[in-house]
C-alpha cells in the first residue's frame, strides 16, 4: 500500500482512481503526499498531467481548490458532443414499436435501471447543475431512484426519496397531497422530517415529465422543509402539455408524440444542453 | 482525444478510469491499442502495470479474458480488512441511540441513500458473488434500491425491481402474493413480463432482512419467471427470529438487539464475509 515511494505512473493511475471514486469530494493534497511519500510539488506536477489525461479522453476534469480547505477534486463533465451521442442511443432504443404499452406509456425501465447508463444520464443532468451549489439530489420513488442516485454520485452529494406513502421504519414524516398532472388524481407523498435539514439547496430529479404535478408537490413539500429547490432536472419530458405547472425545468429528451394507432414513438435529444 | 500517441502515464491513467468506469465489462485490447495509438505488446504491459496500481492501493483488480471474446476487465474486489473496516464505521453510525425509531426501527436512509456509502455497500455485497455468473440484481422498492443498483454497477449486470403494486407503465406484470415476515400480512408484490428471460441467474438484494418473507417473495417470483435466484445478499439482518424462511443468505451486517428501554443498538459486522 502507501507510504513507500511511488513511481509517477502509479502515482497518476492510483490519483485517477481515487478522485473519479468520489466525484466532486475535495480530497487534500496531503492525503496524497502521504499515500505517495512524495513533495506536494511532486503531486502538483501529478495533478497537472493527471487533469490533461482526463480532459483529453473526455472523462471529466479535475479541479484545485486554494485555502483552507484547499485539495483537489473530479468533476465528471460530459461534454456537449458526446451528450447528444449518448442521447441520441438512447432516443433510437427508446423509439422502437415494441416499446409501447396500453395507455401509451414507454417501457423504459431496462435502460433506466443499467447501472452504466444511469450513471451516464446522472452526470449529464449533474453537468447542467454543477454551477449550482447543491447540497442534496431529492426524488420522488421508483423510476428515478437510479438516475436520481448517480446524479447525487456526479455532484457529490446524497440523495433523498420521497415515498408515496409514509412508512413506519423512517420516524415522522411530513406529507402533502398534490395532484398528479397525468392522472388528474390527488395523491400523497411523505417524507422523513430529518430526511432534510433547513435552507438546504435542492435539486429535483425524475425520470419522467407530463404536466409537472410531481415535481410541484416536491417542490410544496420542499417549501415545508424551508429548503430551496435550486433546479429541476428529468430525462424525458412530454411536449404535450406545453404548459407545465413548473418553470425551469431541465429534460435531456423532448417526448414529442406518441402515435398508438400507427406505432411511432418519435424522441429526440434537447439540443440546448450544457 | 485518442490516435494520437500516448505516453505511458497518459496510457496508464486513461485505461484505469475507462475499465473502472464500467466495472465486469470486457473491453478488447484493440479498443484500448486504437485509443492509444499503441501496439497490442505495449498495452499489454500497461495493463501489468495497472493491475499492479490497483492492487497496490487495493482498489480492485483487472483480469484479462483471452479467447474470442477476450479482453480485460477491472473488477472492484473489496478486500477482507478493508470490508470490516468499513463495516464497523457504518456500525458506529448506525449504533447512536437517537437512530431508533418508535418500533424499534433504525433510521438508516442518510447512510444507504449516500452515493459513496451505496458505492463501497454494492462492492463488498458483489464481492461475496463474483464466484457465481450472475446476469441480473433483483430488487424489492424501496430502500434496497441504491445498494442494489450499485452492486449492479460492481458485478456489470443490470437491476431488477419489482413493484409493490402493478403500475400502468410497466406493461404486463406478474404478480404474487407474500407474507411479509415482519408485519404477518399478505402483501403483494408484482413485476414486468418483460423484465427478466427466462433462465436468468440473479442475484437478490435488500437492505433489510427480519424473517426473510419478501426475499421469499422474490424467491417464489422468480419460480414464476423461470429464472434462477444464485444468492440473496442483505446489508443488515436481524438475529430474530433465527431461523428465517430463506436459506443461504448473506448479511453484511447483524442486528443483534434493539433494547427500546435503553435505547440501545447492539449491531456489528458479519466476520465471516469474503
């Protein structure tokens, strides 16, 4: 392990290792020196090469924070090109016929819930978020818990499910009723009261989009957490309706139509992405 | 970016974040020989040399695969020491007395929910399964959900999860009923036709076992998918009752008491992991 003079390749590909484990957690530069047992100009010059590395293959890049709290730390940054790519992949299995189901729904569970491609999806959302101070990712369960989870993962920051009913196992809870957009019914969502501590600053994330109802009752309920709900972020979004009951909201996919009759789904990649 | 060629370091270090990106996922030496612009005989010793890093600062190791469908893979082996090391702090996290919740519950989302955390929980549960070929985690929603996913990530296999109730926007389920060992009440529980093929060898975890009756759901929804359960693995389970409805399970964690008077929490790493 440590403590024994490394060379300068194991010293890049354990600092690599180390820091794109935990993305956007400023690790110290004497944490490395000691690993290393070497100079902090020594880790500094690592730094430097290790960042081209990275940058060059597109894999993120890393950061130097001065002060105090001075150290360095990965930011897994996805790129504008390879964010259309990856989601114009997604758009083509996304759109295929045997993808509906009654009610015009879309089975997307399989792509959403590939541990590679959830963590992808998180940080393309965390990459339209990062110029934001974050301090927790909140989702309302099932479906967006992967991608919810690995967006908290890219940003460094721990996650928050809101349950639809409140559960025994998590203490008191806070509840509201909203109205789900797409069903037009009210339901309930619940949320441990130690779950958030006030003035935290919030990002929404979901897989799925239609009137915005969900997210609204996140927000409401962020309101009785006197937290700040700094963006909203979901993979797919629906253009119908046109007008939701939130603003500022982010999607990666514009769902444009869903034709049951003749079996087209047509999906497409928000172009006005970071 | 890539075809231009690499030093050693640049090699080095970018081949590490590749493989450990995608954990169990065979990548071919051609992809990295291109990437680099390198001979295969070169990428070959950065792959020694890589390995060598890793297992040095044991963070995991890389295999290769010869054969037709060769190539090398990084696998996020967590080791013995490093496991129960990491065990007992989440212990003395879980073990303060103001965790306990009326009905001798723990509160434990802020720990499971954590990315890092659910990150280091998948590789120790992985750990335990690489020896069997599993091809997907299963999961019931929803506390299980991160850990789940993240020893998804560790094994390079896709995640499973089933619903409490059949949503509209999963298609055709199936589902079963299940006695829920805690609660002594029938449950449901139900899952996508089309979420598993047959013959499928999975692999089940949650964060919590008491009897052990949605494991025995799962178990028994499997039956009904005609996929076969190769392990269930847990975070933490109760000493009582001891003798669950399931067999061969591993937990990470035993819950040896919860002394509601005292407001004690007597939990502690399972010694005997790999």
């Amino acid at each position: 392990m440590g403590n024994i003079k490394k060379k300068r390749n194991e010293r890049i590909g354990g600092l690599i290792k180390i820091l794109s484990d935990q993305p956007n957690k400023v690790i110290t530069l004497n944490y490395f020196c000691e690993l290393f047992a070497a100079a902090k100009s020594t880790i500094s010059e690592d730094i430097v090469i290790a960042k081209s590395i990275l940058e060059d293959f597109q894999l993120g890049t890393i950061q130097t924070i001065t002060g105090a709290l001075g150290g360095v730390k990965y930011t897994p940054v996805v790129n504008k090109e390879k964010t259309i790519e990856f989601l114009q992949d997604i758009c083509n299995k996304l759109g295929k016929e045997d993808r509906l189901i009654p009610g015009g729904f879309i089975y997307m569970t399989d792509i959403i819930y590939s541990p590679n491609i959830a963590t992808k999806i998180g940080e393309i959302l965390a990459t339209q978020f990062y110029h934001k101070d974050i301090n927790y990712v909140l989702t309302m369960e099932t479906k967006g818990i992967p991608i919810a989870l690995m967006t908290g993962k890219a940003l460094g920051v721990p996650l928050v499910i809101v349950r639809r009913d409140s559960r025994v196992t998590e203490g008191s809870t806070v509840s509201i009723n909203y109205v789900s957009g797409s069903s037009n019914r009210i339901q309930n969502m619940s949320l441990s009261r130690r779950a958030l501590p006030k003035d935290s600053r919030v990002l929404i994330i979901d897989d799925f989009m239609k009137a915005g109802g969900t997210a609204k009752g996140m927000m409401d309920l962020m309101d009785e957490f006197e937290c700040k709900v700094e963006g909203i972020g979901v993979l797919v979004a629906t253009d119908q309706p046109e007008i939701k009951v939130v603003d500022n909201y982010v999607s990666l996919l514009h769902l444009r139509e869903v034709d049951i009759k003749n079996k087209k789904i047509h999906i497409a990649p928000n172009l006005n992405l970071k």
